[in-house]
C-alpha cells in the first residue's frame, strides 16, 4: 500500500525553504503580495487588495497544503504554493495558487519552488496537474519551461476565468 503524502511538508533547496503556512503569518505574506504587478496577468487582478488576499489566506490555511516560501539568506516570506486536489485513483495532484515577490521573480526561484513541490509530490503521484489562468502568460511559459504540457481547459470550471490544466508525469 502507497504511503499518504505529505501535503505540507518542509521542503529545503539552496535558494527557498518551503514549510506549511501559519495563520499567524498572514501579514508578512500580505507584504509579498501586495503589488499589484505581481497578480496583473492573474485571472484575481485584484487579489493585491486587502480583503481580496484576506479570503485567498483563509482558504490558503484551510486547504491544509499550502506552503509558504522563505528565502534563505533573508528568512523573509516571499510566496506561497499549494498542493490540491489529490486523486489518490488515478495518482494524481494539483500544485497551484503560487505566487512570488517580484523580488525574486526571474525563475530561480520559481523553478527551485516547482522542483521542490514536483519532487516531493513524485514521491507518492503519477502526475500532476497545474491550472494556470488562460491570460497568465508569465506563468504558462514558466511552467511550459520545466517541461509541463498543456492538456486544456480545466474540464469542470470551478473559477469564474477560464483556468488552462497543464500536466507533467514521472519519469
């Protein structure tokens, strides 16, 4: 029998620790994501506002696999990800809701982040997904780089935008 997986670990690279995200967290990360730059291609444009992050937090903390991100030669919170929606069945994960400070957007650390998160999660999955908003062309051509293809349109929209699945499977 399969172990379970983790859905938050505490994952180490060179540049990033990611480690589960605390509720007593919610202003530093609301620090690194209050740029608007950050969500312009996001389907949530507004998601730099306030009470817009505050509803992204909480469902952040109740998913129960959200990591935050953590630079390692600042200790500061830089982002977030979250593993969702497991299908223990057909061996299968999402890793989703990622963002970054612009800081340390140039894909370093973004690519450090999904090796960490893909690593961890090949250890249990098959394959996994990642929905990207169809608008959000920095990060399909991020994820497209690591070598992730695009399959679709998410098949039942949970989203008001239209939400594009792209899939990388274990080799």
């Amino acid at each position: 029998m399969p172990k379970q997986i983790d859905l938050q670990p505490t994952l180490t690279g060179t540049l990033l620790e990611l480690r589960p995200l605390h509720t007593d967290e919610f202003e530093e990360l609301y620090a690194a994501a209050a740029d608007p730059l950050i969500w312009e291609l996001h389907p949530e444009k507004e998601r730099y506002q306030r009470p817009v992050f505050e509803k992204y937090f909480k469902e952040a903390i109740e998913s129960r696999g959200a990591l935050v991100a953590i630079d390692r030669e600042t200790k500061k919170i830089i982002g977030c990800s979250r593993f969702h929606s497991l299908d223990t069945t057909k061996s299968e994960i999402t890793i989703g809701y990622t963002f970054l400070a612009r800081s340390h957007w140039g894909g370093r650390y973004n690519g450090e982040m999904k090796k960490l998160m893909i690593d961890h999660a090949f250890k249990f999955v098959s394959a996994i997904h990642f929905l990207i908003g169809e608008t959000n062309l920095r990060s399909r051509r991020a994820i497209e780089k690591i070598g992730a293809r695009l399959i679709g349109p998410e098949p039942t929209p949970t989203h008001k935008h239209i939400h594009l699945v792209y899939r990388i499977e274990r080799r």
